[in-house]
C-alpha cells in the first residue's frame, strides 16, 4: 500500500484558494440540513434526503449543461461511489484505492493505494466502495475485507487500521462509514454467506471500537428462538449501506439484509430477528431502541437497507417526524420515527405476489409462495422492487424520489450446510422467463400515499443509479440507457440527458467551487462532472 501527493500550483480562476489549507469537517457542519457548496457525506447530510440547495442550475438552463472533466479510475471495474467534497477538494474510492481531487479539475492530489484482497467470495470480491466519511483532517473508508482505515485527509497517509470481522472470511465492506459525533460506524456485506450481521461504531480518534450492536440475537436473547442452535452465528442480518440520524431525537436509523440461508427456512423458524428490518439505536451506547420488520421471515431476498429518509411535515393535520422507505419488498413505508409507529404502507410494484397487502400493524399479509425445488415465480424478484441505490426527497415539492424495478424471478431451493468460503444462499433465483424487468422513476407523494407520477426507461434494467433533487425544482437520476439525465420534479418531463457509455451504478451529487455549481455521478469506471458553460 502507499499514497502519494501531487504539489498544485495555485494561481487564476482555475484554484480554489481552499486548497491551500488544511481541509476539515466539523461535526456542526455534519449536523447541518442544508447542503450547498460542500457535500460532507454519502448522502450530504444526516436526513438521507439528498436535497442540494444550490440554485444555479434551473429547469430553464439545465439543457445548457456539459461536462466540465472525466476522472478515470484504472483499478476498479465498477464505480458504486458518492463523492464527498469539502472546501473544493473532492474524495472519491474505487475499490481499495482512495483519491483526493480538484473538485473544480478533476486532477488528482493524493492517492492512497491498497491492493484488492484474494479469496473473497461473492459482493465482497467485487471489491466495491462506495465512500469515505470525514471529521477534522481524517479521512475513513472501508476495505473489501472489512478493514476500518483512517487516513490523513491532506496527505492520504494511513493513520490506523482495524480489522472489525475477521473472525469469519464470508464477511466484507462495500459501505461508506457514517460519522456520528466522536464515532465511526460500519457495517458489513455478507448477509447472503453465512455470516452474523452487525453493527459497530469505533473511536474516532484512537480506533479502538466503542460498542457492537449484533443483528441476530445469540442463545437466551430476545428473538433468539429463530436461530435454533448455533444458527444465529450464520444468520445474515447484515448492516452494509449507511444509516441515517436524527441530533434532536438522538436516534440512529440502520437497515440489515436478509436472513441467512437465503432460500431455506427449515433451519430459521419464526420472524428471524432482526433480519429485513429498521432498527433505531442509540449512538452513544449501541442499544437497540426500537425496530420495525418490513418483511418477517424473509425467503425472497428483500434486503432492507434502502435509505430511510428523515422528513419533518404535516401529515394528517399534525406536523410529524416522518421516516420514508422505498422498501425492496415492493411497499413504501411511512413511520413515526421518535417511535417507530406504523402509519402507512402504498405499494408502488405492479406485480407483487409474494404479499397481498400489508396490515394495519405494518404487518405483510402474505401468501403460500415460498422458494421450491421445481423453481416457484416470485414478484418483486431477487433485485428487489428498488435496492440500495439512493433515492430523494425535495423541500420544494414534498415529493419523495426513487427508481425500482418492476420484475418477478424464479426461486429455488436445495438445502446445504453453511461452509466457510462459500455462499449460504442453499440455491438460487433465475429471471422470469416469460417477462422482461423494466426501470421506472417514481414520484411519490406522502401526503395523500399516492405516486404523483412515474416515468418508466428504456433499456434493460441494468442501471444501478440513484436519484438527486435540487432547491431549483430538478430531479437528477441514472437512467436505464447509459444516460445520466435532468427532469421536471414537478412533472417528470426529461430537461436534458448526457450519455455515459457505461452503465451507471452510483447515486448523484452536487458542489460548488467559486460559487460555480457543478453535478457530479460516477458510471463505469469514471467520475463524470457537470456544470454550465461560462
């Protein structure tokens, strides 16, 4: 491993003067709900919102818009990142590489080096990132095989390295960390290979780990009479996108994965807590405060790691602090997050069959379709209904933002033993032979529970992006034909379009360097940034 640094001349309009000083983020600047010329985390602020209010860039000249520069990353296949730019400095990872930019050029400032790690096995060996988190100068990403690494933020020397799962090899990172005052937290990917999911926060100075929260509960605990046995050390439940936080209500909101093995329930009875769930937490001590199970007993793959997204509005006649989901299981959620009160669930699939509704408890209500020898055709299918890339919310319509897919899968099933090195889905899924997977941008109005429009694309569902709003009225989103494209939040109407060549699998975001707007999304293997001509 190494990192190296590129010495910058600063001079004309072509320089940010920040990037003479120390970079840094403090946590007041965390804690802040507007998000301008910097965007300090994976989803900019703590809400999960992804709401820029920057104003530069209008449905009026949106169509003006050009790529500014390309940055291009030789040592990763895929780009999954959200950068974070602060003072006009950009941090990006690819695999286990990181890099420090001009946010206003694109050239690289520092670069830190690790090579990718051997002996990996499913998403972990795709050697994904998706982020760094920064507080002060310190810079911290996680590695393809769970390393928490703090780096120096102007250098990008390693400062400190923990490894926070290496007691079983079927655990990996692919996550941003999430900081949350004096703490670091990650989590895992691994829910689909036998692992127990978890939680950890570390300090954020020293490294040393501050607290653990276990996903699955172990021998004697509440909600252990699922995992019979020694099943809870296999039980999935993993934690592996960042969470959202509430400062007032000092609460963490964290999703986990499904429960393990994916398509066999003859070892896993009952609910399988807490798989497929949201769980509130305290950040200082790790306790579990409440939770809320999207789908009990999960056999369908429905991971429930989509961003929780934090919104404070009238509902009903009272104001309310509201906690939106899109969740994989084809439902959008409404809860009352100071307490985790069920208030609402609108399906947003055509085709779900796995469920025909959801109580008044927030429970589904769903049917004898479950995973079979033969193959038994389940809708939503394995990729979900939406997944993890990151939808919106916009102060300026009230309308809440994502993209699905509207599909069904084949499920199988064929018991095996969990084996380290290998997957513990005992069998899998294939697509439905007979129907065709289409993408679809959704607008969703949590006021009256109803989609105020949906914008269906052409391609072949491929895309993996995820959606942006602005104060200006704009929806940024990954489209399904290589296309990074604007539309009308109000309406939906397509503004402008840029063609990528390379299928996008990131969420956007935006920045400004001398009051210069620019937006910014990673397709393929580059980071492409946008803004208007002068």
């Amino acid at each position: 491993m190494y990192a190296y640094m590129l010495s910058i001349p600063l001079s004309g309009q072509d320089s940010d003067p920040s990037l003479a000083r120390a970079p840094g983020v403090q946590a007041s600047q965390l804690l802040s709900r507007t998000i301008k010329d910097d965007w300090p985390s994976y989803n900019g602020d703590y809400t999960g919102r992804r709401f820029s209010s920057l104003t530069q860039i209008t449905p009026q000249n949106v169509q003006h818009l050009q790529a500014q520069w390309v940055f291009h990353s030789r040592n990763a296949g895929i780009l999954e990142v959200t950068p974070v730019v602060v003072d006009g400095i950009m941090y990006v990872t690819a695999s286990n590489d990181a890099y420090a930019l001009n946010a206003q050029t694109g050239q690289i400032l520092w670069h830190y080096s690790r090579p990718v790690s051997r002996g990996l096995i499913d998403d972990a060996s795709g050697h994904i990132s998706r982020g760094v988190a920064l507080l002060g100068t310190r810079l911290y990403m996680e590695t393809d095989n769970a390393h928490l690494l703090c780096l120096d933020a102007r250098s990008g020397n390693l400062i400190w390295d923990v490894a926070y799962a290496d007691w079983n090899k079927n655990y990996g990172g692919t996550s941003a960390p999430l900081i949350v005052k004096d703490k670091v937290l990650v989590g895992t990917s691994g829910g689909d290979d036998g692992v127990r999911g978890f939680l950890a926060a570390f300090d954020s100075i020293t490294g040393k780990l501050a607290w653990r929260l276990w996903t699955i509960p172990g021998p004697g605990e509440p909600g252990s009479s699922s995992w019979p046995g020694d099943s809870y050390l296999h039980g999935g439940g993993t934690t592996w996108m960042p969470g959202t936080y509430d400062p007032e209500l000092n609460i963490l909101y964290w999703g986990t994965s499904n429960a393990a093995p994916d398509y066999d329930d003859s070892i896993r009875p009952g609910d399988d807590l807490y798989t497929a769930s949201l769980l509130a937490i305290d950040p200082d001590s790790g306790k579990l405060k409440w939770y809320f199970q999207f789908t009990p007993h999960d056999l369908y793959d429905y991971d429930g790691v989509e961003t929780p997204v934090l919104v404070d509005m009238q509902y009903e006649g009272k104001p309310r602090k509201l906690l939106i989901e899109a969740n994989r299981n084809g439902f959008i959620y409404l809860l009352d997050r100071t307490n985790g009160k069920f208030l609402s669930a609108t399906p947003f699939a055509k085709k779900i069959n796995w469920a025909t509704g959801v109580d008044a408890n927030g429970r589904p209500m769903i049917t004898d379709l479950k995973p079979t020898p033969d193959g038994t055709l389940i809708c939503p299918g394995v990729e979900g209904a939406t997944n993890w890339f990151s939808p919106s919310y916009s102060e300026v319509t009230h309308l809440f933002y994502f993209l699905a897919f509207e599909g069904c899968s084949v499920y199988f099933v064929k018991p095996a033993p969990f084996e380290e090195g290998k997957e513990y889905y005992s069998t899998g899924t294939k697509h439905d032979p007979n129907g065709k997977t289409e993408r679809v941008l959704f607008s969703f109005d949590p006021q009256t529970k109803t989609i105020a429009w949906r914008y269906p694309q052409a391609g072949n569902s491929h895309s993996w992006g995820g959606v942006m709003t602005t104060a200006t009225g704009l929806v940024f989103f990954a489209d399904d034909a290589d296309f990074f494209e604007a539309a009308d939040a109000k309406t939906g109407k397509s503004l402008w379009h840029f063609n990528t060549g390379q299928t996008l699998h990131a969420s956007p975001m935006s920045y400004a360097v001398w009051g210069k707007q620019y937006v910014a999304i990673a397709s393929g293997s580059d980071l492409f940034s946008f803004a208007l001509p002068e």
